[in-house]
C-alpha cells in the first residue's frame, strides 16, 4: 500500500534542513547507509569466517582435518585478513564522521543538521567502504562455500546504497567536484609528485623509525593515484566523465590505498599498545595486506594509463608508476599460515 501526500501543510518545526534542499537529506542519508551497510557486511562476514573455520577443523580428508592444508589455510588467512582491514578503515571513518558532528554542535549547528553535515564531509570514505565492505562479504561467504564445498549463497549487498559500480564512480567524481570548489588542493600535490619523477629516487636512510617502510610505501601508492588521476584528467579532459572504466580503475586504486592506510594506522596502535612481540598476528595481516594492495593499485594503474596514454607518454607514466608501487619482499605465504593458526588454534575469527 502506497500513501501518497498532496498539497499538504507540514508545521515550520516539523521542516527537515531547508525548504527546497530536501535532496541534500536524501543523499547525505545513503552516505550513512552506506557506513552502516559495511558495518553490517562485517558483521555477517566474521560470522561465516567462524563457521568455516570450525568446519574446517572438523572436517577430514585423507584422515586428517582439511585445516592443516596449505590451501584452505590461505583461504583462512585471506578472509581475515579483508575483514581486520575493513573494520580498521570502518573504525576511521566513524571516528572522523564522530568528530565532525561533534565540531558542528559545538558551533552551534542543530544536532540532526550536524549529523548530516559529518555525513557529506566524509562522502568519498562512505562509498569507499560500502565498496570494500560488501565485497568482503562477497569475498568470505564465496570462499567459505568453497571450504565447505557445497552450499551455494546469494548475496545483495552489492547492490543496496548504490550499486559498487556506482560508488566508485563517486569517489572520483566527488573528489574532483571538492578540488574545483577549493575544498580540495590537488593541483599542488600532483605537480609535486610531477616534480618527484623528474628526480633521482629517495631510497631512504637505513637507520628508520617504527613502520617507516610502510608509511613510505602509503604515501607512495598516494601519489600513484594522483599521477594516474591528474595525467587521465590532463588528457581526457570534458570526456573523462565518459570513460567510466578508467574512472573505475583510479577508484580501486583509492579503495586499496584508503585500506591500507587504516590497517597500518590500525596496527600501529595495537602494537604501541601492546608491544611488537603480542602483535605478531596484526602485522601479519598489515603487511600482507599491503604487500597485495601494491600489486593491486599497480594493475588498476597500468589499465588506467594503458586506456589514455601511449608512446613515450604511456612509457614515462608507467615508469613512475612501477617507482610509487615498488614493495619490499614479504613472505606473504608464512603470514598467512600464522594467521590461519591463530584462528584454528581458537576456532573462530579472533581479530
């Protein structure tokens, strides 16, 4: 049943935000959907990876439980290693919009208008989790289905809040709609790194403070996004909005690199906390996670540049695209088992 409302008159203290502004509620509402739809997606996805943990150490093949298997302790490792990275990217996005509300109450703003206001200053990691959170989900429920090899599952979280597609068609948009209102200073930052591939590379000192290979590594793959955004705009200009799959492209790039800046920030905590030696597991999944994130933005780079750009163009793009997104080596294979250890020795998702 539909209940439809015309011509009716709403008491001025019953008016949401202003008159004639109502799409602002609208959209500022799916931006909190859709940090409370990854928030959901985790929920659903550490109890699937509980499941099939157990069922895998109860499960036996050729008499002895399919966890001790190298394969299924990747798979393991790998579901919690997306979830421990979502949640931390979760956490810091809430704490942002948390803060922001916080700051607009305390200037006076109504509350409900506060609310919105934190919402819209933090659109771009809205979408971004929804994008990674529902795809996780994806990710451990496909996996797990694969452990327990047989029941098939049908998942929406795709779709609800806006398709992933969509959403990651925003995050650009959105970012270069705040660069042209002067909310946002891109044009600085990537002249810099333009700067930065005309010079000899920085290797660092050898003497280094705590995780400063990682924040390297971070910064980096930011300013591969940059190189890759900024040359895409330079060369497509008006069309950009047109080539969707490069915009897609610039937007896993972002998605990865917001990740796994949140789990470093994650498990500098934790470790600062707790001390290096009780935080093995944490750094096992920060590290593997970053180790991949790299390989991942170089792909979506390489697709990107390789759509707009070619001839000695193309050549130095993706030369400076392999500098930014050089990771030191990593046994990602023993991180993963030490992961998947932890899980099986307590027989659930334990992160």
């Amino acid at each position: 049943m539909q209940l439809y409302f015309q011509d009716c008159k709403v008491p001025a203290e019953n008016v949401l935000g202003e008159i004639g502004k109502g799409h602002r509620i609208a959209f500022n509402i799916l931006n909190i959907g859709r940090l409370k739809l990854c928030a959901a997606a985790l929920g659903g996805a550490k109890k699937a990876l509980t499941i099939s943990t157990q069922y895998a150490v109860t499960r036996e093949q050729f008499k002895q439980s399919i966890a001790n298997f190298g394969a299924i302790k990747h798979k393991l490792a790998e579901m919690a290693i997306r979830i421990f990275v979502a949640e931390s990217a979760l956490y810091r996005t809430a704490k942002w919009i948390d803060e922001k509300e916080q700051e607009l109450v305390t200037s006076g703003k109504p509350y409900a208008e506060a609310l919105l206001g934190g919402a819209e200053e933090f659109a771009i990691e809205c979408a971004i989790l929804k994008v990674f959170g529902s795809e996780v989900l994806s990710f451990v429920v496909d996996e797990g289905v694969q452990i327990h090899g047989g029941n098939g599952f049908s998942g929406i979280n795709r779709i609800y809040e806006g398709t992933n597609e969509i959403n990651r068609l925003l995050i650009l948009d959105m970012t270069l709609k705040r660069a042209m209102q002067g909310r946002l200073d891109l044009m600085a930052p990537a002249m810099a790194v333009q700067k930065e591939l005309m010079s000899i590379p920085d290797f660092g000192a050898e003497d280094e403070e705590p995780f400063a290979k990682e924040k390297r590594l971070i910064a980096n793959l930011k300013k591969a996004i940059l190189m890759t955004a900024g040359a895409a705009v330079q060369k497509l200009m008006t069309k950009i909005d047109t080539e969707q799959e490069v915009l897609m492209n610039i937007a896993d790039m972002a998605i990865l690199t917001f990740n796994a800046e949140s789990v470093l920030l994650r498990v500098m905590k934790i470790v600062d906390q707790q001390g290096e030696a009780n935080s093995q597991a944490y750094l096992d999944i920060m590290r593997t996670f970053l180790y991949d994130a790299a390989d991942g933005v170089n792909k979506s780079g390489k697709d990107a540049i390789n759509a707009f750009a070619e001839g000695d163009e193309q050549r130095m793009i993706l030369m400076g695209l392999k500098r930014f997104t050089k990771a030191e080596p990593f046994n990602s294979k023993e991180a993963r088992r030490r992961i998947a250890a932890k899980m099986i020795a307590e027989n659930k998702y334990s992160f």
